[in-house]
C-alpha cells in the first residue's frame, strides 16, 4: 500500500537516522523543507522531497497537502491513560482550597482511583480506557507510553497493564508499558511500607516480567509517598528482572530521586518542577532526559518544569502529558506544546522537537518514531491550513490537525 502527500508547504522535523535526541542549543533547529512531498509504503516513510523534483507516481493514492503542514505525531512518553472513574469531586475540593497533598492526606488522591480500579472488570478498564486512546490518537499522539499504579495489588496492576497492551494491539498504535507499583501506599499496608515494598519487588514484579506485561520501572519519589532509600531498593529490583527506570521525581519537593534514578540507568526523570543546581549537574554527567509535564502544573496551579534553564544548561528535554484522574485529565499534546511555549518560554521549535524526537528517546523509541526519516514509522500529523508552525502553540485553543496517519493508515 503507497500513500503519496503532495504540496505540502512545509514538511517538518527531519532528522538522519542518527539523530536520537536533540539537546541544547539544537533545539532551536527544526530542520525542514518547504513545498515538499512524502511517500509512505505500508506502515513506513519510503522517501520524500522538494516537489519541484518529484518523481512520476502512477496510480497511488494522494493527499493534496496545500497550505498545510506535515509533522511526525507526537510521542507521549508519560501516562497514566489505563485508569477507572474520575476524581471530578477532589477538582471542586482543590477549587474550594484543599491542596492536592491535603487531598491525598485524607484518603483520596491515587489510593481513590485504586479503589475504584480494583473494583472495576478488565472489560470495563478496557472499555474506559480505550475513548481516551480513541482521542489522543485524534489529537495526534503515535506513540505512548502507559503506566500501572492505580491497582497497588499484584491482580490490579496485572489488569492494569494486559489493558494497555491489548490496547496497543486493538489500535495498531505503540504502547511502552511502566509497572509503577510503587505510586502509593495502599491503605492495608498505611504502616507497613516495606512490607508493601516487598509485594511490589517481590510477587507483582515476578509476575509482570513473567507475562512480558513492562517495558520500565517507575516509582513515585516524593515525602509522603516514597524516599531514595525506597527508590533505590525499588530501581534496583527492576533493573534485576530487566526493567529499566523511568521515574516520577521533584514534583513538590527535591529530596535526590534525581541522582538516584541516574544512578540506576535511568531512561528518563519526569516531572522536575522543583530542581536543584545538583540535580541539573546530574543531568548533564548522564544519558538520562528529563521530562517536563506543563499540563500537571497548569491543572494543579504548581510550578512549572524550568525547561529554560534546563535547555540553557545544554540539556535535552522532552514534553509528555501526565494523562490521569488526579493531577492532569487531559492528554492533550498540542496543549502540552503550546503550554511549554507560554509558561516554560520554549520556542516552537524546541517544543515540537521536545514533544517528537526527544519524546520517542524517553521511551526507547528514538530509531523508529519521532522524526520525519526514511524507514522509520508512517506516524504522521497533517494540519489544517495555517500560516506557520508557530501558529500550532499560538492558538493554542484551536484544533489545527486536519488528518493523522498512524502506522500508514489514515486514522
Ligand atoms: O504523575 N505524581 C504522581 N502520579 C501522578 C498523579 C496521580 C494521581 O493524582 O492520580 C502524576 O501526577
Ligand atoms: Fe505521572
């Protein structure tokens, strides 16, 4: 099957199959070409390139692209997307003055969606889970990453992840899936942490890497929820069963998650709204990228991730959503771009390029997704007409997508 985009006025994000993350200063690059065509064969880019050198295709089905934009689909590293009910209540509790913290003092917060979840079918997380899928997809997002954490018991955290497998599989979209066991203390266990830990390094890891059910290994570091002795006991444990660390750090309080999740080969540190000097030398004696989640601290009214300062300081970064019931309901990219740029003063150009390429490295995915590249996978956002790319974060409540292709397909 061929798909041939022609008149596309300006083919965005290409990069060498070398290129696995941008950093720094390059971030400001969004190397392009203008009046462009592209030809996808079954599920990969074959070849692209000016139209005034466009070689005769017969008989392939076109797309007129005039006046629009071609850029990769967004590669959403960090979500939450498998969840049951919503926590709409503990929104109005926060309006009314209650911080997210006091929320979850008093029983709410992730123990409340795993509550609910343990209580909720397979079927029926499917169900849930799959409109959310169903609008991300729309929205532009062809990769995901999805994580465990609201089942906190082995059989939970088991349906927690076949769902966002099967999910993959049923929307030919790919899914990098976290055990994020560790998210929070459940009830049963409120005094007993380490014997929770021990569940969570013991029995729920055996199983989940049983199954092939996790690519990664996630823990929530934070007081009041999880320490660094906890997190190196918990990263440890992963890496032993080939789970590599991807970790939830310095959302409210900077306590060294960062260096720890380093120190255990972390693929990516994600929050970071509070970062310390230290935290940032870590960062640059490491492969390690950090990732910032603009729409957790939009929702919440916290700070938000200084991606200035980390891109100022030669770092790369990427962008992700945080999609989930309690700190972000909306896995909305295009939002998570054009947030970064108002709040976190990105340019556009270090916003696409953090929310495609450096998105695809935060889950291991940098050699076939991220980037408009020969061979790599046909994810493909088409825009509506409009005047620049700058104009994708600049209206920032408007849906510019016109199409998205997802594995070759017109979605
Ligand atoms: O990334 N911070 C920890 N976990 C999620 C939120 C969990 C929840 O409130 O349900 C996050 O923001
Ligand atoms: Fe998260």
């Amino acid at each position: 099957m061929k798909l041939l985009l022609k008149n596309i006025a300006t083919l965005l994000q290409i990069r060498s199959n070398t290129t696995q993350k941008v950093s720094g200063a390059d971030m400001k690059e969004l190397p392009a070409l203008q009046d462009a065509w592209l030809l996808v064969e079954d599920d990969v880019i074959h070849s692209f390139g000016k139209m005034s050198e466009i070689p005769v295709f017969i008989g392939v089905e076109t797309i007129d692209c005039s006046g629009k934009m071609v850029l990769p689909s967004w590669c959403d590293s960090h979500t939450h997307l498998v969840y049951a009910g919503n926590r709409e209540q503990e929104f109005v509790d926060r309006i009314n003055g209650l911080s997210y913290q006091e929320i979850a003092a008093n029983g709410g917060g992730i123990v409340n969606s795993a509550k609910e979840l343990q209580a909720t079918s397979e079927a029926s997380l499917f169900a849930q889970s799959e409109k959310r899928l169903q609008e991300v997809i729309q929205l532009g997002t062809g990769a995901i990453e999805i994580k465990s954490g609201y089942g906190l018991t082995t059989q939970a955290e088991i349906k927690m992840l076949r769902v966002a497998k099967q999910l993959g599989v049923k929307y030919n979209i790919t899914v990098r899936t976290t055990f994020l066991g560790a998210h929070a203390i459940p009830p049963e266990y409120k005094d007993n942490k380490d014997g929770y830990l021990d569940l969570v390094c013991g029995e729920m890891m055996e199983k989940i890497t049983e199954e092939n059910l996790a690519d990664y290994v996630d823990i929530f570091c934070e007081e009041g929820y999880f320490s660094v002795a906890d997190t190196n006991r918990v990263l440890e444990a992963g890496n032993k069963h080939g789970l590599i660390a991807k970790t939830h750090v310095n959302q409210f309080t900077a306590i060294g998650g960062v260096a720890a999740s380093i120190n255990h080969g972390a693929l990516s540190v994600d929050h970071l709204e509070i970062l310390k000097e230290e935290d940032i030398s870590a960062l640059k004696a490491s492969d390690t990228m950090p990732v910032a989640l603009p729409s957790c601290s939009y929702f919440l009214s916290i700070p938000y991730t200084p991606g200035r300062q980390i891109i100022d300081a030669g770092l790369a970064l990427a962008l992700a959503t945080d999609y989930n019931p309690g700190s972000t309901p909306s896995g909305n990219m295009n939002f998570v771009v054009a947030t970064a740029c108002i709040k976190m003063k990105l340019s556009p150009e270090e916003a696409i390029n953090a929310a495609t390429i450096n998105g695809a490295y935060a889950m291991g995915l940098s050699h076939t997704h991220g980037s408009i590249t020969k061979g790599k996978k046909a994810n493909l956002i088409i825009t509506k007409e409009i005047p620049s790319y700058g104009y994708l974060p600049y209206a920032f409540g408007s849906n510019s997508i016109d199409k998205v292709i997802l594995n070759g397909v017109i979605v």
